[in-house]
C-alpha cells in the first residue's frame, strides 16, 4: 500500500512539473548579467534573450547587476524562486573560480545553481594601446622584465579569465607585473586606451571592433588556431608561449531546485536558436557556440572549478 501511494504521488509530481513547463514561460523572464553593460557576458545575454523572446514569446530581459567580481548578481539568483524567471548568464568566475577566491564565498556555485547550457567558447586578445613601446609578444615580456612588478594589467574582476590569463602568462613568461581589477570588461578596456593601464587579456567581441579600428593593438590571441577576423594576429603559442592557451566560456543557469522540465525547455530553445540566425550572429563576433546539454554542463563546471582551484594554489591568490 505504502509503495502504492509512493508511486502515485511520484506520478503526480512527474505530471505537474511536465505541466509547469508545457505553460513556461507564462511572463516575462528576467536574465541577470553580474557585470556591466558592454562587456562579452552582456552581450551574450542579450543576443541569447532576443532568440528567447522570438521562440518562446514572452520578454526575456537582460538585468545588469554587477560587483564583487560577479558574486552580487550570482547571490541574487541564487535567492530567487526556482520557477525558471530569473536566470543566471555568466562566465568561468562565477561558476567556477570565485568560490576559491573569498575567505567567505556567498555560495557554492555547484550547489546554488541548476547548469542550463554552456551558451559558448571565446578566445581572448592580448591587447596594448597604440602608444605602447610593445609590439610583440617577444617585446612586452622584455619590457615586463625590465621593470618587475610595474607593468600593469586590467581584468573585469578578481578572478575573472582575464586575470586568470594574465597570471598565466606572468608564470610561462617568468615576469611579475601589478593586477588592476575592474567591475567588469567595458572600464577595463576604456581605461587601457587612456594609458591608465598597460596591457589586457580581452574577451574577443569586446576587443575586436578596437582593433579594427586601430584603438588597440593586439599582440596575440590565446586560442589553439588564429581567428579569421584577425587572420595577421599569432597565437600565444606562435609568439614564444607554447604551452599558452586559454578560452573563455559563458553559460546560463537556474537557481537550484528549478523543474527539470523548465530546465529542459530553456536549453532546447538555446540549441534550435543556435541552429539559427544566432549561431551567425556569434560567429560575427569570435563567439564560438556551444550548446551542450544540462549534465555536460554541469560536468564541465566540476572539471573548471578543479582547474581554478590548482592555478588559484599554484599562483599564491590570497582570497578576500
């Protein structure tokens, strides 16, 4: 009898979640980016919510609430209803490296979010402005070593891929220099063409269209192969660094407990978008899509966060 009502009630469970998500979304969904406008996760978020809103007609409505290097707009997610309407699009610090960056992390990402989708990979672009002395790889790593720790460089945050791959770099290269933290990609970049900083690991959406237009001079890019938009631009590897290679990533996620059927949905919409007009749009930035399932998301998220753990380890980062 006891296995009886078990089962029954399991029935009716499985049926009112397949019709939580057979009536999703019902209004508006609110995509929350924890960085500023501008930068790579934003614009993401954005061209993900225009595809969302056109195949699932309800508004998907990007929400910027950055600080504390991502964990502000995390921690607002993860203290949201698990109903599928406020969603999380961010990047590896979030899901994976700020938890071993505080003293006092505000969550575990592992255990506070439910991985929708890893949206896609982005190489980044090691960038000077036109006015510095480095026009090679080979140049800026002489002039790091010629004056230790005063070489700056920016990052959108603590933690963050760019600071991540910087620290990198300073390890291959056997240079020091001094880590300028930002809220965020966009002042970073704004700040390295006033000459307020010297150098950048940066996204490649958000630098490219710099260094087109001669803003930015890039040395490198941190992926395997060049990119055909900057088709003149050497590898890390090509420009004496071998053993560097680093890609970016930005995913979306749900506040834990959040119906897997809502969460199946969400990701099925994804991938038929980036069968689509999306995948174009993307690719017209250096975005490379993804689009792998729930649990190969989450799998992913374990595997980076061992990744950040041991460079957190290996570079001495005192957390916060």
């Amino acid at each position: 009898m006891l296995v009886r009502k078990a089962l029954a009630l399991l029935l009716v469970a499985c049926c009112a979640q397949a019709a939580v998500a057979q009536d999703y979304p019902s209004k508006p969904v609110k995509l929350v980016v924890p960085f500023p406008p501008g930068g790579s996760v934003d614009l993401v978020a954005r061209l993900v919510g225009k595809s969302l809103q056109d195949s699932l007609k309800q508004p998907f409505v990007v929400d910027n609430k950055p600080g504390a290097s991502g964990n502000i707009g995390a921690a607002f997610v993860a203290a949201s209803p698990p109903d599928g309407y406020t969603l999380l699009v961010g990047s590896a610090g979030v899901f994976a490296a700020n938890q071993y960056l505080y003293a006092n992390p505000p969550l575990d990402p592992q255990k506070a979010f439910a991985p929708i989708m890893r949206i896609v990979d982005q190489p980044n672009i090691l960038v000077v402005s036109p006015q510095s002395p480095a026009h090679s790889v080979k140049e800026l790593i002489a002039l790091a070593k010629a004056r230790p720790g005063k070489v700056s460089f920016g990052s959108a945050s603590v933690g963050s891929a760019q600071h991540f791959a910087s620290e990198m770099f300073m390890q291959q290269a056997g240079v020091q220099m001094l880590h300028v933290p930002y809220k965020g990609g966009a002042p970073a970049l704004t700040d390295l063409m006033g000459g307020q900083i010297d150098m950048l690991f940066d996204t490649s959406p958000t630098a490219l269209p710099y260094v087109k237009s001669g803003k930015l001079r890039a040395l490198a890019i941190t992926s395997s192969q060049r990119s055909p938009l900057l088709p003149d631009v050497p590898t890390m590897k090509e420009a004496g660094l071998p053993a560097f290679e680093v890609v970016t990533w930005t995913g979306i996620a749900a506040p834990a407990g959040t119906p897997q059927p809502v969460i199946d949905k969400i990701n099925a919409a994804i991938k038929a978008a980036l069968g689509g007009e999306l995948s174009r749009q993307l690719a017209e930035t250096s975005l490379i899509p993804v689009g792998d399932t729930p649990a190969a998301f989450r799998e992913f998220i374990r595997k980076d966060a061992q990744s950040y753990e041991a460079l957190v380890r290996s570079a001495q980062i005192t957390p916060q």
